[in-house]
C-alpha cells in the first residue's frame, strides 16, 4: 500500500513545518483534529501510519492539569480502539521520559508524566507502534512560552538586563528541520520501537541566553542568575547515541540554528 499518513497536532509547531516538508515531497496526508478525537468521530480509509503530535499539556502551568493529563490518556485509548491495528502508530514523546522515567523525579514533571502513561497504554495496546522521544525542539514561530522565544522577549523589555530562572538546567536542543527528517525518516521504520533521541547539544539556561545575547549583537548586558532546582543535568544527555536506523548522521548545532534570531527581532 502506498503511504498515507494522518496527522493529529497538525497546526502546532512541529505539525506546520512538517506538512510543508510532506507537500514538497508529494507525500500523501490527511489531518485529525483533537475535538474529531475527542467525539470519537472520525473514520479514514487506505491510512498507513497515524502520527501523534497533538497534546494537551505544554509548558504554561495553565494547561498542566490532571484533568488535561487524563483527556491525553483517554485520546490514546480511543486512538488505539479506533484505529485499524495494521495501521504504524507513532506517538511523539519526550526525551525527558527516558532521563526521568526510572526516578521520583518523573512525577514532579506533569508533561513527562502524562507522555509515560501514553507511552505504556500504547505499548500494552496497540500492536504496531513506534515512540519518538524528542529533545528540546526550537525554530523560527515558536510560541513565546518556549526557552528561546521566552529569552526573546525578555530582551525586548530590557536590553541592558536579563533575569533566568534554573540557568544551570542542562539540556539537549533540537532544531526544527532536523525533528522533520527524523519522522519522515521513521515512516520506514518497521518493528516497535522506542527512539530516544540526542543531538548532542547539551547547553546550560545560561548558556544558551549567552548564545542569545551575542547573536543579537547586545553589548552590556547583564545576565542575572535565579538559583532554582535543578531537575536537568548533563549527565542525562553525554554519551548518547541514536539509533542507526534514524539515518541522520548530523545535526544542526545550537550555535546555528539560532540564526533565524536577528538583531531586529527585538524592534518586532
């Protein structure tokens, strides 16, 4: 059968610059909205992998509740009830499961939480699946609730000072382009599988607000230091290699898939 994807998430982040990828490659595609799931109303045919981006739960403390982690929940199992059991099922998760899935640390992070307890209905239920497990994903239009965007607007307000909280938090960032090709590249991937994925840019908070700074070409900026627990260290990100059958050999370096930043993102 010829592929033919349906997508869920399809306007967020990741969803938009994947349709674009998926339109120039000519690559067939349908789209699944998260109320359709919801009613449990929908019905396609000749679908040969279904990809999961939508979530209900993000980074704002606003839409990290119970209740959003139990709707997460019951779209998998209505996914997994639905769907053909022929049909590939990757779920988009979070590298922060497999750093923390083995700790207490795992139920502090709602977000994380909630991605393991789909990721294990998943497992349990569904017979052909295949789990993505990002890093910190980053690019050009993302939400200002987001690192990057968040330090953006922070130097809006004041150019000569910049206050971070958890500064010494450490971790592995991911460029937009590059999450595309790993799912399309994970269509020919065919056993069940968990993909954990690194790229090896493991930075500091402070760090990247440095990157920042400097690209912005902002002289005299004084970075102030909130001291916060630390739930991110080094130590989960060093060493860590993906899999070969990911068929990406490089990754885009921090230090240059900023470079959609420029000096007047600040006069915007």
């Amino acid at each position: 059968m010829k592929l033919k994807v349906l997508i869920s998430g399809s306007r967020g982040f990741i969803g938009k610059e994947l349709i674009k990828v998926l339109r120039k490659k000519k690559i067939s595609y349908l789209t699944l909205k998260t109320s359709d799931i919801k009613r449990n109303n929908f019905t396609y045919k000749n679908i040969t992998h279904f990809l999961h981006l939508s979530f209900r739960i993000g980074t704002t403390k606003s839409n990290t509740t119970e209740k959003n982690i139990k709707k997460n929940l019951v779209d998998i199992k209505t996914l997994c009830k639905k769907l053909n059991p022929d049909i590939r099922f990757i779920f988009i998760s979070s590298i922060g499961v497999n750093c923390f899935k083995n700790t207490n640390k795992i139920f502090k992070n709602k977000y994380y939480y909630s991605k393991l307890k789909c990721e294990n209905y998943l497992i349990k239920n569904f017979k052909n699946y295949l789990i993505i497990r990002l890093p910190n994903v980053y690019g050009l239009n993302q939400k200002n609730n987001f690192l990057i965007p968040s330090i953006i607007k922070k130097l809006k307000k004041n150019k000569k000072m910049i206050k971070i909280n958890n500064y010494d938090d450490n971790r592995d960032y991911i460029f937009l382009s590059d999450v595309v090709k790993i799912i399309i590249n994970s269509f020919k991937i065919k056993n069940n599988f968990i993909l954990n994925i690194f790229s090896s840019n493991v930075f500091s908070v402070y760090e990247v607000t440095k990157l920042i700074v400097k690209k912005l070409k902002i002289k005299n900026c004084n970075i102030i230091k909130l001291k916060k627990n630390s739930l991110f260290q080094k130590s989960y990100y060093l060493k860590r290699k993906n899999s070969n059958i990911l068929n990406l050999k490089k990754f885009v370096r921090l230090e240059n898939g900023i470079n959609f930043i420029k000096k007047n993102s600040l006069l915007n």
